[in-house]
C-alpha cells in the first residue's frame, strides 16, 4: 500500500482515507474507514474519465448491480456516490486469495475441495441470476477464497440478462478462455454464459491447466467457438459434471442448481476453509488486513508508534498488495461476522514475531541455525513465499522451509554457479549444466516450464513474462515462460560465470551492474539498451530501485531516472579515500554507507535523516532493510568480522553480531518476513528483527 498523494482526497463520503491499495486504466482503490473503524475498499474513477458518460454509468450500474445481489457469495457494495463529479464504490473486504492464487501456490484443488469451491460458486450465481444478473466476468482471478467459502467479486461488465451487449459485435469485453463462445462472438448472453465460466474455472481449479490453450488471444478465443476443452486431468466421478458445463450450445448447459446439487460435497467439507496450508493463507492475510485497518487515517493528528510513512512503506514491501486494473479490481478483503463487526485477527503462519524489544549490543539468538554445507564460491539466498532457495556445497540447489530451516527438496540438476532469480513469489528460474532454462515452483521445484536450448551460463532476473539470462557466449537472452526466446543482443555490461552482472526487473525493464563497473538499463521487451553509463567501480555493484528510480554507488551516490537518458538527477561525492558502497531503499529512504559512516538519505528532500558509525562495512554488498533494522557486513579489517545491526527509528546500531572467521569478506544477506537470512562462510542463518 502506497500513502496518499497529491491530488488524492482525504476522505469520500463517510470514509476517511489511509492509503492507496492500487491504480489502473480506469480509477484508483483506496482503503478507507468509517466513523466506526470499520475498513472499506473505495474504488474511485480517475478524474480524466469522470466526464465520459459510458464510463461513468458502468461504473455507477456496477455498484448497483453488486447492491441487487442478495447473496453471502459476493463482496458486499457498503455505498456508492458521486462526490467532486468523480462517482467511488465502497465494498467491504475479504481476507483470502483468489483461486488463481490459491491454484498457483498450492496446486489443483483435490476432490473434496472442489466439490465444495464448486457447490458454493453455482448456489452463488443461482442467487446473482435470481437478481435477473448475468456477471460475465467469472473467472478464478474474481473468485476470492476466505474463511467462510469463497465469494465472487467485481461486477463491472454485470448486466440485467435481457439487456445489450456493452459493445459491438466482435468486441464484447470476455476474459479468454472463460467467456463462452456467444461472448466471444458479441452476441446477447444469458445465465448460461456464467455457467459456461464456472465450468472453466473448475478445470482451472482441479487441474491446475486452463480449458483453452493458445499462444496469443486470439487463439485461445478461436479455440472457445470452434475448437474442443482440454479436460485432460479432472477426475473421473467429476468429468460428466464439469463437462456439460462447457458446451457451446448455452441449452446444452446445466443450470447452476443442478450443478450445486451435483456437486453436493460430503459431511465435514467446509474443514477445507479451517486447516492446511490454504487455511493458513486465509489466517495470514486476516492478519495482514488488520494490521491495514489499524493504520492511522490521512490527516490524523495522533500516530502512535513508527512513523505513518514507515507503516505504509512496510505494507506496501510486505503486507496485502492491491491490483485494480481496467475492468477488475482484485482486492483481498477482511471478512465481518453478520453484526458487521470486523473478524479477529490471525498471525500470519509464514510471517515470524517482531521482537518487541532487544538488549543494546547483544545479538538476539537466531530463529533457526546455523545450517552448514552451503555454497560460499557462489553464494545463494533467494526468498520466495514459503521456501528459501540456496546453493549447496556440492553445487545444487536446495529448498529449505523459510520458518524452520529444514530442506524440503533437493534439485541436484541445477547448477549453483548459475545462480537463480524469483519470476514472482512462489516460483524461479535455475538452469543445468548444458545452458537448459527452467521455471520451478518453490514449494516442490515442480517444473512450470523449460528451455532446453536457452544456453543459460548465468540467470540474472526474473518476471512475470520470463526470465534474463546471460548466455555460455556471453550475451544478454530472453527466455519467456513459454520456454521460447525472446530477444538475444550483446551485452551492454561485462557478465561471466565467474564475474556476474547483478540484475533486478523494473517498470518494464531490466536493471544491470556489470562486472566491468558499468550500468545498464534494457527494455524487457525488446532487449534495447535504454541508457548505460561509463565504469563507476571495479566490480559489479548492486542498485537500489524504486519510485522511478536507479540509485547507484561507487563514485557517487547517484540517482538516475529509470526510464531516462542516463544522465544524474543528482550526485552525492564520496568523502575521505573510500567509495559510497551499494545502496539499499526502503520506501523514501536510502541507505549507503561512505567514509566508515552509515547514511539515511531521504531521496525526496535529500536531507540526511540519521548517520552511524559502520565501521569497515563490506561496500560491496547493500545493507539490508527488514522491520525496522538495517543490517550491515563488514570486513576482514575487523577482528573477528561482525555483522552490524542499526536501528532506523533511533538512528544508532542496535547489536554487533560477531562472527569467528577471518577467512574472507563473503556476506551474503537477504530478508523476507521478518526474517533476515545470514550466509557466511559457508553457513546460514535465519535472524529476528524488530
């Protein structure tokens, strides 16, 4: 979640606002509260697109449609106004993932589950058809998994089922692959429609494989109107249900009472929503929402505890995100018992404690380790959702549980020297010995995809779209999660097995330091050079990355805008002989360490916030921000080497945690859920922050 800016109100009817939950093509989502403190979702149209009068009445007809509804499966509209000429829709939340996040994370749901995901859904759109609704939008990304069964979100395409199609004929607004052929063809939809989406949602959701494939849209929408569902995988007692389902005539379809009652689910089945990891999940998210209520509103004069700017910058790195694109809005929401009154919160399982406190200069002990026989010639420590991914000493990769430390899989194909790089939170890229690219889940390295021929000799980054790979000849590759190339261009910056270029994703492109001291910055889609600069250090130097921005050490500490021409914004010089060393950012705030002194730097002012005493920090790796602590490695000048730890709100080093070798300045740190993970010397550990 992002703070509220300019232009953004303060408060839109009876809720006062607290942060921005996400931005899209149509309008903003806000989270807000009323006088009660009960929390809301507010979902505004931008001001631009307030004075088309389509727009403006799908927006308003999606309020009222929702409002029709008189179900416990949808996401209840609280209000709905126009304030300011910009009309905003106030929901109330749902703690959970939507099933294409449950689907991802935890794979196809076993028989039992689905017959109560699919019972719950078809009684829910024989109550939004009894409204005289059709939604035409379902689809697993609008389903939303809480503790009390899932609910169905977002009518903004919803119409009365005898009225007109939004558009022209060819250009009905249908999600590929779950819009039914009279859809696809803008032709009038009823009821049947939504049965057609359950029935691929239900594939989705028991085979973890869409009903329709296709490279490009329009081929999955052909193979909707003329081609046959890939079904492959249900289970034999639900395939003559869900099949029927997915027939392109609409009278061949089943209503939504008979398939409620077909899928009818065994006695005890709702334990789905009350044990196991996607219980868990729901738990966790309850959690992160109440942590959100609880955040002081704009223009409150009382803020007790870390600074506001610190808790929205918190959440919007760690708690609940937010996305609202165009037609959806994909909102996790916190659930509220029939009184209204707001759910209990629940800790999240995959989230450690804070400590609530900790002794000045005694290092806590470690939550887990140390965990020995890890890789220090090419060091590894990638955090994704519920595992750690780290290279081993006999050079494979390894899955150890982010909570306990304990290895959960072993992928004795992959090569440690090649490194790894998270495509999103639960999954990353590895490749072998022969340059074969492959995504693998993290929870159980099932392959997600793979790239024989990507002649991978070191993986850089990763995204949504794929990962970036510098080849065995040393040139920049694009690899998509088809398993195809995408680009491949020579190398603006020096990249070996052996030297490294360190790489992130941002806004569309792809952010190198080179081994040569050079910097880069790629577009993801096409594999131009946006800008570089000239050599700033002897090695690969990490970035900071964020707001539209590059943040650089070296011979300065230098700002550069991301999408520029790679000329400084500003420049901070080194003091005394040393360098400014690798930058870490936390929200509006840069760390970086310079003549043996940690820095804080408000990247908005440029004012100095806090500096600190560091000591012979190793400027070649970030600091780390997690909670509210900054930790720092530093030298084999030190003796013995220490690991410094800094506490933001006090501007001082709260412990020294110190280590007994001298054998070489080999830190590699990472942090993820109120953990920081500590590899040195081949040896790792999980850490506590406050």
């Amino acid at each position: 979640m992002k703070p509220l800016g300019t232009g953004d109100p303060l408060r839109l009817g009876p809720y006062r606002l607290i942060g921005v939950l996400g931005a899209g093509g149509m309008g903003k989502v806000y989270l807000g509260r009323d006088s009660a403190g009960r929390p809301a979702a507010i979902k505004v149209l931008r001001p631009e697109l307030a004075h088309q009068s389509n727009l403006a009445q799908r927006f308003v007809r999606e309020a009222h449609a929702a409002q029709a509804v008189q179900s416990p499966g949808v996401a209840r509209v609280l209000g709905a106004e126009t304030e300011g000429g910009r009309p905003w829709i106030a929901c109330e939340f749902l703690a959970g993932p939507t099933l294409a996040e449950a689907v991802e994370r935890y794979g196809p749901l076993d028989g039992t589950a689905l017959r109560a995901v699919g019972a719950a859904l078809a009684s829910t759109l024989a109550d939004i058809h009894a409204a005289g609704l059709v939604h035409r939008d379902v689809k697993p990304p609008n389903i939303v998994l809480t503790a009390a069964g899932p609910r169905i979100i977002d009518f903004g395409i919803a119409r009365p089922e005898h009225g007109l199609t939004l558009t022209s004929t060819g250009e009905a607004p249908v999600t590929p692959g779950y819009g039914p052929p009279e859809q696809v063809l803008g032709q009038r939809v009823g009821p049947p429609a939504d049965v057609f989406a359950l029935g691929a949602v239900l594939t989705l959701a028991a085979t973890g494989q869409t009903a329709y494939r296709g490279s490009h849209v329009a081929a999955v929408q052909y193979e909707v109107v003329h081609g046959e569902p890939r079904l492959e995988g249900l289970p034999p007692d639900l395939y003559p249900l869900i099949a029927p389902c997915l027939a392109k005539d609409p009278a061949y379809r089943p209503t939504p009472p008979q398939i409620a009652a077909a899928l009818a689910p065994p006695p005890g089945a709702e334990a789905v929503w009350r044990q196991g990891p996607l219980a868990e999940d729901i738990a966790g998210r309850e959690h992160e929402a109440g942590r959100l209520a609880a955040l002081p509103a704009a223009g409150d004069t009382q803020v007790p505890g870390p600074s506001r700017r610190r808790l929205l910058v918190g959440l919007g790195a760690g708690g609940a995100e937010v996305a609202a694109s165009a037609g959806t809005a994909a909102w996790w929401f916190l659930g509220k018992d029939d009184g209204g009154t707001t759910t209990r919160p629940k800790r999240d399982p995959w989230a450690a404690r804070r400590l609530n406190s900790y002794s000045a200069g005694s290092a806590p002990a470690p939550l887990w380790g140390p965990v020995g026989g890890l890789n220090s010639d090419s060091p590894l420590v990638l955090p994704l959702h519920q595992v750690l991914v780290v290279a081993m000493a006999d050079g494979s990769l390894a899955g150890l549980d982010i909570r306990t430390g304990k290895e959960k899989w072993r992928q004795d194909s992959a090569v440690a020297a090649a490194g790894a790089a998270a495509l999103d939170a639960n999954t990353f890229a590895a490749a072998d010995a022969e340059g074969a690219l492959y995504g693998l889940r993290g929870r159980d390295r099932r392959e997600q995809w793979s790239a024989p021929d990507a002649r991978a000799a070191v993986v850089l980054a990763g995204d949504a779209d794929g990962a970036y790979v510098t080849t065995k000849d040393g040139e920049l590759r694009a690899v998509g999660a088809d398993g195809r190339e995408r680009w491949t261009v020579e190398s603006p910056v020096g990249s070996s097995v052996g030297k490294p270029a360190w790489a992130t994703t941002a806004g569309g492109t792809l952010v190198l330091s080179g081994s040569d001291g050079r910097l880069a910055v790629v577009d993801t889609g096409s594999g131009d050079t946006v800008w570089d600069t000239p050599k700033r250090s002897s090695y690969a130097l990490p970035c900071a990355v964020g707001g539209g921005f590059v943040y650089a050490g070296g011979d300065g500490l230098t700002a550069y805008a991301l999408k520029g021409d790679g000329k400084p914004e500003w420049n901070e010089k080194p003091k005394g002989e040393y360098i400014w060393s690798a930058p870490a950012l936390d929200g509006d705030l840069l760390f970086a360490v310079n003549d043996l002194v940690l820095t804080a730097m408000n990247t908005k002012t440029r004012e100095t916030e806090f500096t600190a005493k560091a000591l012979a920090v190793a400027l070649k790796y970030p600091p780390v921000v997690q909670g509210n602590s900054v930790w720092c490695g530093t030298t084999e000048n030190i003796d013995p080497d220490a690991l410094k730890v800094y506490d933001i709100g006090k501007g001082r080093m709260a412990w020294d945690d110190r280590r007994t070798s001298r054998e070489r300045d080999d830190w590699t740190i990472a942090a993820a859920n109120n953990r920081v993970f500590v590899l040195y010397t081949g040896s790792l550990t999980a850490n506590p922050v406050f």
